[in-house]
C-alpha cells in the first residue's frame, strides 16, 4: 500500500513552473529571432526597454499573456527577412521590444 501511494506521489506530481520565465529552448528561440531581426529595429528596442524600464503589465498591454505564450507567438509570426508585419504595416521594432521584455 504504501510502494502504490509513493509512486502516484512519484507519477501525479508536478514541478511548479513559472510561465514568466523562458526556459533554454524558448530563450533560444527569441536570442534567434532577435538575431535575425534588423538590427536598428532591436537597437531603437533596447534603448525604449533599459532607458525607461516600463513594463508591458503596468499598462495592461499583456492582457494576461504570459512571457512565455507572448515570446512564443512573436517568434512564430517571425518573416523569413527577419521582419514582422501586420496587415502592410512593419511592426519590427514593436515585436523586438516584446521580445526583450520576455528574456527581462
């Protein structure tokens, strides 16, 4: 009896994960990303990230998203050139600024 509850201890137990932190495949994944993006659009993002150290949540821009699911849907919509569009409209500098509050 005790050898059947240790291993549903052992099987139904779960590690706590914090969705706000990247894991290794995810943060490599957005390193990539980044790194393909034009690089005057990820510099003009650095800059708005470190000089003001807003946070995406305090304005309620997140809409709940954690910084996983964000990272993860703007590396998805990621265009062969490196760039992100919506609509016709570029939204590079916007989708690396996301990025980077990710890997905060």
């Amino acid at each position: 009896m005790i050898k059947a509850f240790i291993i549903a201890v052992v099987i139904y137990a779960q590690p706590l994960v914090d969705e706000d932190v990247l894991e290794p495949s995810v943060r490599n994944e957005v390193d990539r990303a980044l790194s393909l993006a034009p690089s005057n659009e990820v510099a003009k993002a650095h800059a708005l990230s470190k000089g003001s150290r807003l946070s995406f949540e305090v304005f309620g821009l997140t809409n709940g998203v954690s910084r996983t699911d964000a990272a993860i849907k703007v590396v998805s919509s990621q265009k062969s050139d490196g760039r992100w569009f919506s609509g016709t409209n570029d939204v590079s500098a916007a989708a690396s600024a996301i990025l980077i509050w990710s890997l905060e």
